[in-house]
C-alpha cells in the first residue's frame, strides 16, 4: 500500500468515527449519585486512646483499611 493510500485510509477511518455520535443510552449508565459522609465511628489509637472520625473535623483524613483472608 503506497503512502497516499495509507493516509487515505486513516483519514477515512478518523472521519467516519468522528462523524458518529456514541449511543450513550445503549451504554446503561447509572445516574451520579453524590457523596455520603462517612459514618460515625471510633477507634484506638496507638496510644490506647479512644479516637472518633469527629475529632479531625475539616481536616483531611486518609483511612487505611486492609483484611487478610
């Protein structure tokens, strides 16, 4: 395949791609649902004190949970 015919052909295929719109309602979207605050909960700290998700109020917390099974 020459050059010319090459090029011909990825415009071809760009075009005819560019040119569909996608069938958003053949994908079965779920709506957006927004974010839910976390629940209350407390936990130990290393220290033995008793710490609620409360305490860190308008601070950014990273929680970190793993299992092993």
């Amino acid at each position: 395949m020459s050059r010319f015919g090459l090029a011909a052909a990825v415009l071809a295929l760009w075009v005819g791609t560019a040119a569909a719109a996608p069938d958003f309602a053949s994908l079965a979207f779920q709506p957006y649902d927004p974010p839910k605050p976390a629940p209350a909960f407390a936990l130990s700290d290393l220290q033995g004190a008793k710490r609620t998700l409360a305490d860190f109020r308008d601070k950014v917390v990273l929680l970190f949970f793993w299992a092993t099974w």
